[in-house]
C-alpha cells in the first residue's frame, strides 16, 4: 500500500523530535549511560515517593519508589516498554492481526499508547484528512468524531446504518459514485477513510456480524480504503465468542484501531491504544511528540501493576464482567421502555436491542426531538441525548434519542422512562 497517498501535508511535514529520541535511547540503555541530554527534572526533587492501591476483591498493590520514578518523570512516546509489550501480547492473543510477526510487510501492525481513544482519534485524523476531502462516516455516528471532522472542511459523507450496524451494501452504493481508477489516482476527490463503530454502536447500540466485517474489509480493499475501527466497547459485547474484529483479518495493513481502557478500567486514566499500520502509526507518534509527549505517566504505572496481577487471563476475565454487568443493566433499561413506551398499540417509541456497549437508540412518536429533549425534559428532571447530535447535519429534524443505561438505576430508570413517555403524550397533543 502506498501510506503517503492517505496523509496530509501537515502529517507528512513532521519531524522527530531531536529530545523524544534521547528519551527513548534513555529508556533502551543500560545502567552504565551517563546522560546530559535531556531536561528530565530531578527525581529526587519529588514529593511523591510512593503509592498503594486496592482492588475491589481486596487485593493491595504497591507502587515503590523505583515504579513510581518511571511514572512520575518523562517516558518515551510510544508508551512505557513494559506496557507497551503487555498490549501488543493482548492484541496478538484476542485479535492476532495477520501483519503482528511479519517484520517485512510495509504495514506491519504497531501500538502506540494514546491519552485516551479520543486523542488518538483526533490526531489520526488530523494525520489523514484534508481540506475538500470526501470522508466515509458510519450514520448516525459518535458525536465525539463530528466534533473532530466537522471544522475540518472536509464532506462528511453518511453511510447508513441499520439494525446489524454498517451496511455494506450502501457502502458500495456510495462508493460507485466514483470510477476505480479514481481511488488511485490524487486529487480525483475519492474516499480515501471509512470509519465505523463495530461493536455496541454510539449512538445506536448495534455490532456489525462476521458477514458484514469481511464484506466491509473486502469493499476497502476494492476501494483501497483505510478503515478506522473505532471500538471501546468490543469487550462489552453481549454474545460469546468475540466477532472477530476488523483488526483479526488485515492483511493489507490498513486498519486503524482505536481501543480504549475508559470503557473498563477507568475513564480519568485517559488511556487508549492505537493499533495499525507502522507508517500511519508513526505518523500520530511524531503529533504526540510535540503536543502531549505521552500519555500519563502515573496512569501507566498503575496499568503496569495491574496488568503484572492479572496477567491476560485475569484481564479477560475483569471484561467478561464487566460485559455480564453491561448486559443486566441492558435488560433493566429494556424492561422500562417495554413498560412504558409500549403501552399501546401503536405505541411510543420504536428500538433495536442493543448488542453491547452502553446505549439504547430509540425512534420516538415525535418528528423532532430536539427541543423536547434539551428544554423539556430538563425541566422534567431528566437527561437524554437528542438524536440529532449524532447526525452529520444537525439542522435537520431528527426523531431519535439515545438513553445510556450505565449509570442510573433501575428505579431511576423506571421513573425515567415515565417522565419521557409524559413527554411524548404531550408533544403528540400540542402537534394534532
């Protein structure tokens, strides 16, 4: 694959970072290397020296002063080693991406520890999109990716989804709006990303089968497409085994995945994973470089104890958990739009069972539910997110919403759904 057709001016520019080298020969030397180089404060000018924490099954995990030195002071880019080895371990064991061993291949799968998927999506598209480029966006979408995309001035080109996620069929209609030989030649104006949520949509709470991944996979390689695989919620899926992701079956090198530790460890760590293409890779890395540096040291260092514990195994199991509670919360969340939506023949409001992840995307009985969500429901003393903050023209009237059962009750849940259903009553009254 030629890399460079897929990034920008701006990515192609960067530089390494003369400092970020030595830090990183720092960490890779031996005890003997005498450095001067770097402006790394002194250590012992700290006033942390030490930490302990306790896990929820009791267990205590100590942080001495050596670990806590490495997470307190200034670390190379990609990650600290240590980290860094244990994710690729994990990614070659759940994922075994085809390009993880193989040295030659020009896209051979690298991992770079990010704050948090949000940054590292941010900068990867920051990396690929130009000005007047044509950008293929799974519809509706994370309203954390518009964010990103839309002051770009790039077209953001919808690709709809359904009830099964991404549909591949419409990814091909829209595709045939250009001639093959466009997509390899610069400046027609094709597609050159798609990006897609797989697993426990946001906003809409579907996964994408084996069918339709490969189906995808084999579309981008038609098109040579590079896929962003946005999936923090893969390990909160709600069937066993895991789909294979699009990550598993990349023999191309052109899948960037985008995993997130928010969804399972902890959101304040702001810690994620990009995994992909070295010359794409590489490209975020020299962005980090000279913005951020690196992740959080001290979230790092804690990862490091953790994942010591654990192992993969005790990993696995910590997501298998957290899956089971997503799921219970799920049904919880279903019963009371069952209960209260549906009270009718015609009823209320429409769904599709969320797969995985944290969300339930409902379709209600109102053209538009904006103003009903942000101004009414407020003042009804309850939260939804207005569908329309997940679609790429957020003008037009959008009758969905997105509720997220992850953290209310099921009390709070129950009460919540009534004030929506109060509200739905009384916005079909006021339009008859």
């Amino acid at each position: 694959m030629n890399y460079t057709r897929f990034l920008n001016r701006l990515s192609l520019a960067r530089k390494p970072s003369p400092i970020r080298i030595l830090t990183a020969i720092l960490n890779e030397s031996s005890a003997e290397m005498i450095s001067m180089a770097g402006g790394m404060p002194n250590t012992q000018t700290f006033p942390i020296m030490e930490a302990s924490f306790k896990l929820r099954d009791g267990t205590v995990l100590e942080l001495d002063q050596n670990i806590m030195n490495k997470g307190l002071q200034y670390a190379p880019t990609p990650g600290l080693p240590d980290l860094v080895t244990w994710i690729e371990g994990l990614q070659s064991r759940v994922h075994n991406p085809p390009t993880y061993n193989d040295k030659s291949h020009p896209g051979k799968m690298e991992c770079l520890v990010t704050c948090g998927s949000q940054d590292g999506l941010c900068k990867a598209f920051e990396a690929l999109v130009s000005e007047g480029d044509n950008v293929l966006l799974e519809h509706p979408t994370y309203s954390g990716t518009l964010a990103i995309v839309g002051p770009m001035a790039a077209n953001l080109i919808p690709v709809n989804s359904d009830s099964q996620g991404l549909d591949p069929s419409h990814l091909r209609k829209t595709l045939s709006r250009w001639s093959p030989s466009d997509f390899s030649r610069s400046g027609s104006g094709a597609p050159k990303i798609l990006y897609c949520i797989p697993n426990g949509g946001n906003p809409t709470g579907t996964s994408l089968n084996l069918e339709r991944k490969k189906e995808i996979y084999k579309i981008a390689q038609e098109y040579d497409l590079l896929i962003l695989e946005d999936d923090p919620y893969f390990y909160i899926q709600f069937t066993k085994p895991y789909i294979p992701s699009l990550l598993s079956m990349d023999v191309d090198g052109r899948v960037l995945r985008f995993d997130s530790m928010s969804k399972l460890l902890s959101s304040g760590m702001r810690i994620g994973v990009l995994t992909g293409p070295k010359p794409i890779v590489d490209r975020v890395n020299l962005h980090m470089q000279c913005s951020v540096m690196h992740a959080s040291g001290l979230s790092k260092v804690f990862l490091i104890k953790l994942f010591e514990h654990w192992g993969h195994d005790g990993f696995l199991e910590h997501a298998e958990k957290t899956a089971t509670f997503y799921e219970t919360k799920r049904d919880l969340c279903l019963k009371s739009a069952e209960k209260h939506l549906k009270v009718c023949v015609s009823g209320l409001a429409e769904w599709s069972v969320p797969t995985g992840g944290m969300f339930l995307w409902l379709k209600l009985n109102v053209k538009d539910t904006k103003k009903m969500i942000e101004v009414k429901a407020r003042a009804n003393n309850v939260l939804f997110v207005p569908g329309s903050a997940f679609m790429i023209d957020q003008s037009q009237p959008c009758s969905h919403i997105r509720a997220s059962y992850s953290t209310a009750t099921p009390e709070e849940m129950d009460l919540a759904f009534k004030r929506l259903a109060d509200l739905i009553r009384e916005e079909v009254k006021e339009s008859d």
